[in-house]
C-alpha cells in the first residue's frame, strides 16, 4: 500500500503540472494515471450535470442589455485600473510577502522522499509573520533593521543570518531575531538550527504583537518532526487551538499514523 | 456586483476555460464571459439560481462554447451526455466512486482539477485558512477517493 501510495504522490504531481507527463509512460504509473484521468473527467461530468439541471427552465440566449453593459463597464474598469503605486513599507512587505511564497513553493517543489519527515515538515510548515511597519515608534537596533531587510527585500539569508545572530539575548529584539534565524535555518534545511532558534524564540514570555505564538510552537514541531522526534503528544497539544492549527494537526496526525 | 467578486469569477471562468477550451479566442473567452455572469446575475436576482455561482455561471458559458463550436469537428471533451455513455470501466468505477465521497473533497477536487483554481481561490472557496491546509485536504481527498475505487475493485 506504501509503494501505491508513492505511485499516486508522483502522478498527482504530474496532473498538478508539478512533473513531466512524459513520466506517466513509465508502466508503474498507468494504472494511478487511469485513475486520475477518470477522476478528472467525473469530476467534470458531475459538475456539468449540476449545471445542466440549473439551467433547465434558463434561457441562455436572452440577455438582459442593461446587465450586460454595466458588468462590460465593470470588466473595462478592472482589466485597464492603474497599478496603484505602493509606498515603500508596503512595497517592501509586499515584495517580502511574495518572496516568501516563492521560497515556500520552492521548497516544496524540492523532491523529497514521500512522506519522509522532512518532507512532512515542508509539506506543513507556514511562512514567518512580519511586523506590520519597519519604522516608526521606537528605532530600531541597527542590526535587526539590516537582517530583516536582508531577510525579507533582499532574500540574502546568509547576511541576515549574521545580522541576527549578533544580537545578543540582552537585546529587547533576541526574541525576534530567534524567530528569523529559525525560518532561515528552516529554509536551508538545517533543522536542528532551526530547532534551537524556535526554542529560543518560544522561550520568550511576552511576544512581539506581529508573532503569533501557536506558529512558532507549530514551527518548532515541524523542526522536531524533520530531526526524527516523535511529535505526536505535541501535535495533539493542537487539536484544542483554532483554525487552521487543529485542521493541520488533525491532517498530519492521520499522515504520521 | 463588487469587484471583489466579479475577479473571482472572472479568475475561476478563465481557469476553467484555459484547460477545457483553449483553442478558443481570448476576445470570444470573455464575450461569453461577460454573456454567462450577466445571466447569471438576472437570475440570481430573481432567487433562481439552485447551485453555486461557479457552477452556473460556467454551465452558461460550457453551452454558450457548444453553440460556438457546434457543427465543428472539434467538441469539447466534456459533453455531458456523450462522456456519460462512452466512460471506460475504470472511469466509471472512479464516477461510481465519486458518489460516495464526502461534499468537502468534491468541492476542493473540482476546484483544483476540473476549474483549475489557483490554492487561494480554493481557500476562499473552502473556507479553509492556509494553502498547507488545502494541499493536506487535497491529498487526503484524494487517498479517501483511491481508497473507495480500490475497495470497489476487490468486491468486483
């Protein structure tokens, strides 16, 4: 059933335009392919046969003008609106938003063995939370500014990495620097690092507004998960909290089980 | 309408329509479109409207697509009619299959492989709160629907 299962993630990812489909020849495949194929057609069919029967007492060739033009304006207005431009707080969160979906499709993009830990972790593992502005208030130290710049504009991890790892933990910004250095060490596949950040940053009594504290514990797990600890009485520490915490660890629990 | 929602449909329309009519004009793609959402908005207003916005609207536009192409060679694979008949046994088996599958894993399976829908718009069409949530629910879906065609198998 373990093998079938590796079968069904590879032709998955086929249809998921992840792979090639020239991969789906291999013989070992063709049977998960059929599957799939029939999936995909009934899955239309039965969604066409709800529309068809929708449509039943509808006259799709009578228009109402008026209807018609105001959402042809509406269309007009949206496909030619002028890309606002972004201040440069928001240009740069915004450019760290993408940055970071990039990184975490790449990683996951990254074959990894099915359903190894590593892969799992990957597979749940969610992007940092940044803080909402990069200034104003009280200034910050000189190093946290120049990592998170590092971090999040300049996808230079390794200059952050240094950045962060110089502030000290008598610093009021350690907490946050832990909790970068963990996505960093994360994203270069150093978990035990990665592990030792979270802890660190978990540590903390009082987090910054920005950090939610279940993302860091959750975090944390994945780190333990990916260094071969058993997980489970944590992930079940999850199962009380709110979405999207109790329907991921529910998910994973069935996965590691 | 708000914009908002007019993209939405207009993103889940163009998913839709790049993977089961791609050979068709980008103009013609959105004439028919903005023909499919303004029925839809008329009778939607009306309270006429028994299935999902997605559904309809796309329903519309399948049928509005079918008179553009009719008397070409070239149908669309999906007639709903001819794909009922002619589906192998193990299309079948997986159609019979689907049946049994709860409403959750056919709306996220729809989303993604018959309309194409990026995560986010399954996300928001789902409910649930972060793309690993939908990838975990997508696979499981997917494993629970294998499951049943295997289980079909074996009583056969």
């Amino acid at each position: 059933m373990e093998e079938r299962n590796d079968y069904l993630d590879k032709v998955e990812r086929i249809f998921d335009g992840e792979l090639d489909k020239s991969h789906l020849r291999d013989d070992a495949l063709k049977e998960d392919a059929a599957f799939f194929e029939g999936m995909i057609e009934a899955l239309g069919v039965e969604e066409l046969e709800r529309g068809e029967q929708a449509l039943e007492d509808i006259d799709i060739d009578r228009i109402d003008p008026d209807i018609r033009a105001q959402l042809a304006a509406q269309n007009k207005k949206l496909s030619t609106a002028k890309v606002r431009k972004l201040t440069p707080i928001r240009r740069i969160l915004a450019i760290a938003a993408s940055v970071l979906v990039l990184i975490v499709s790449g990683l996951l993009l990254w074959n990894k063995q099915t359903n190894s830990p590593a892969a799992l972790a990957e597979d749940y593992y969610l992007d940092a939370d940044l803080p909402g502005t990069m200034s104003g208030g009280a200034v910050m130290e000189e190093n946290f500014q120049a990592g998170l710049v590092d971090f999040a504009v300049k996808e230079d991890f390794e200059t952050a990495k240094i950045a962060f790892q110089q502030i000290g933990d008598d610093s009021p910004r350690y907490t946050e620097a832990q909790y970068f250095l963990g996505h960093i060490a994360f994203q270069n596949e150093d978990f035990v690092a990665a592990e030792n950040a979270y802890t660190n940053a978990l540590a903390a009594e009082n987090l910054p507004g920005y950090i939610d504290r279940n993302r860091v514990a959750w975090n944390l797990m994945l780190a333990q998960l990916a260094n071969g600890k058993d997980i489970e009485e944590a992930l079940k520490n999850f199962l009380p909290t709110a979405t999207p915490f109790d329907e991921m660890a529910r998910a994973l629990l069935e996965e590691l089980q | 309408m708000n914009d908002a929602t007019f993209l939405q449909y207009k993103q889940f329309f163009y998913g839709w329509a790049q993977k089961h009519w791609s050979g068709i004009e980008q103009h013609i793609k959105e004439e028919v479109f903005l023909d499919a959402l303004a029925i839809y908005v008329e009778y939607d207003r009306q309270g006429k409207v028994t299935v999902k916005p997605t559904t309809f609207i796309i329903s519309v536009a399948h049928r509005k697509f079918q008179q553009l192409r009719k008397g070409q060679t070239q149908e669309l694979k999906k007639d709903v009619a001819a794909e009922t008949n002619e589906l192998p046994i193990q299309k079948e088996l997986v159609r019979t299959a689907l049946k049994q599958l709860d409403e959750k894993c056919k709306a996220i399976l729809t989303a993604k492989y018959f309309y194409n829908a990026s995560m986010e718009d399954i996300m928001q069409e789902t409910g649930a709160k972060s793309r690993a949530v939908v990838r975990t629910q997508k696979k499981r879906c997917i494993r629970k629907l294998k499951a049943i065609v295997v289980e079909m198998q074996k009583a056969a």
